[in-house]
C-alpha cells in the first residue's frame, strides 16, 4: 500500500541525520529543524515511502543518500536578488577595493550562480571585472554544474531583465545623454528554445568548488577582499553560524567586507570582530 502524506516527528528527523551522518560525509544535525522538517517530509512523501522504508534506505543506498541531501539544501536565488544590496555594492562597497591591484571574491553559498553574474556584470559596468578573481561554492554539485553552465529557463526567468535594468540601468538619465546597457552585452533570450544564456566571457571566469561550509576549510587558499554568504546562515543554528563566521574572518584581508542576506545577521562572540555599515560587514583592522 503507498502511504498518504506522512506527518513526520522532530525525533524522526534526528534519526534520518543521524543515519545521514553516519553513511556519509554530510551533517546537517546543526542545520535549524524547521527547514529540515519541512524539506525531507516533501522527499518522503514524494518518494511514496514509509518513515521506515526511508530510514532503511538511507542506511543502505549511498546513491540515495546523495540524492536526499541534493534535495534537502533550499536553493532558491535569483539575478540581482534584492537590487538595494547590488546598489549598495555599486555605490558603497565596491568603490573602496577600487584602488587594488586584484580583487578576490568567494560566493559561498553560490546555488545556481546568479548571485556570481550579477556580481560580474556590475563589476564590469564599473571597469573592475578583468582585475577581479570570483571564486564561487556550494555543497551541492548539481547547482554548481547549472552554475558552470549559466543557462537558465527563460519561462520561468523573464524576470531578469527588469531585475538587471533597476540595478545597471538605474539612475541613468537618456535626457542627460547617459547609456544604457543593454542586457544582450551579458546574457542572451531565446524565447523559442526557452533559454537564458550567459555570456562566455562570464560562464568562463569564475572558479567553482564543492565547499561544504560545514566541515570544509577555506579549499581557494586565497584570501578575500569580499566574501558574499547570503540567504545560507538562515538554515544555521546559533553554534553552526558562529563556526562560519570564524572561517570567514579568518579567510578575508583586514578591511575585507562580508555580505549577508537581509535577514541574516552577525550576533554573538563574531560581532566585535567586524564593523557594520548599513547591510556589509567590514573586518576590524587587526595586526
Ligand atoms: C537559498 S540559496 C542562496 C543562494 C544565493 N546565495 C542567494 O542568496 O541568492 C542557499 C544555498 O546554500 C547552499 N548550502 C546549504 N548548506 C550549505 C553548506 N553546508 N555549505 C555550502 N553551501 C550550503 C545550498 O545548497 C544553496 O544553494
């Protein structure tokens, strides 16, 4: 008989991770339950299993376990998601590493990567592009190859250009003679093959790597001048932030910024190490 929609318990979901943790590389014990409950009850009810069967499988199938934890991480982003922030950027942040010689930048947390587009494609309407390294990661593989790709469905992105207008096109005046760029300088619409497509001068900049920023160190060996980890912490418990907070502050250069999601922010022992300004967060000068 195929179960209906299961309720699931907070002590089964403890079982699963635990079972996770023991079969594989991953833990997601300090991930916040309340993602994680409503994640993996979609996956069992989907898969039509009973909380047993789940369990089993989870034991004895790696391939199944890869599958679970591809389907547990919430990978939702968009192109210039939040235009205050890439305005800010524009405006605030980038300006001040205008004057290096190079500029290192890690997406941790990049999903599907529009995050990392955004990012060149204002970089390059301020001139900053070829002197910048863009290094970007995720924990799961299958969004880094969507990434590497920079393809996306126009039918559901339509979006994109509005979203690059009111950030690269904002503030500009046709009456005072200003330009404005045309979204086909970065990426090309195909409406019949539904497609979105970066260009290569773009998909073939950035350095890509699995990181698992729960576990893993810092695997560029670089250290950075803007560290951008948004809309990741928010499935972080308390102790699970701080760890993150700790490997950032200790990959970034004094005066490197760290950018976080609008609803995420710096509490606890970390803060003291970092000066905010408005949404970034810039590394005290230490000796
Ligand atoms: C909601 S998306 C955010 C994407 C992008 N930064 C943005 O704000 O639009 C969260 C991403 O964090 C990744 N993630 C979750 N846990 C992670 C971990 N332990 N290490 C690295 N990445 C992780 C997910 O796979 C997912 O792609």
């Amino acid at each position: 008989m195929v179960p209906s929609d299961l309720e699931i318990k907070d002590e089964d979901i403890r079982i699963f991770l635990d079972a996770i943790k023991v079969r594989s590389n991953y833990d997601f014990t300090d991930y916040s339950l309340k993602s994680l409950k409503r994640r993996i009850t979609k996956i069992i009810n989907e898969s039509k299993m009973s909380i047993a069967q789940f369990e089993n499988e989870i034991l004895t199938n790696p391939e199944f376990v890869e599958k679970v934890v591809m389907g547990i991480t919430v990978n939702t982003t968009d192109l210039f998601r939040d235009s205050a922030i890439w305005i800010s950027l524009r405006d605030e942040i980038l300006p001040r590493f205008a004057h290096l010689k190079k500029i290192n930048i890690w997406h941790a947390g990049c999903s599907t990567g529009q995050e990392v587009y955004s990012m060149m494609i204002l970089l390059e309407e301020m001139g900053l592009l070829s002197k910048a390294d863009i290094y970007a990661s995720d924990i799961n593989t299958n969004v880094l190859e969507t990434a590497k790709a920079g393809r996306y469905r126009y039918r559901f992105n339509h979006a994109y250009v509005d979203s690059f207008d009111a950030v690269i096109n904002s503030g500009k005046d046709a009456l005072n003679g200003d330009k404005f760029t045309p979204e086909s300088k970065y990426f090309l619409i195909d409406k019949v093959s539904d497609s979105i497509q970066m260009k290569s001068f773009l998909t073939s900049k950035p350095v890509y790597k699995k990181i698992d920023l729960v576990k893993d160190e810092n695997l560029f060996y670089v250290k950075f001048d803007l560290i951008i980890c948004r809309n990741v912490i928010i499935y972080f418990n308390y102790d699970l932030q701080n760890k993150v907070f700790s490997l950032f502050l200790k990959n970034m250069f004094n005066d490197g910024c760290l950018l976080l999601g609008m609803h995420e922010s710096i509490l606890g022992p970390y803060s003291s190490h970092f000066e905010k300004k408005n949404l970034a967060y810039f590394k005290k000068n230490v000796q």
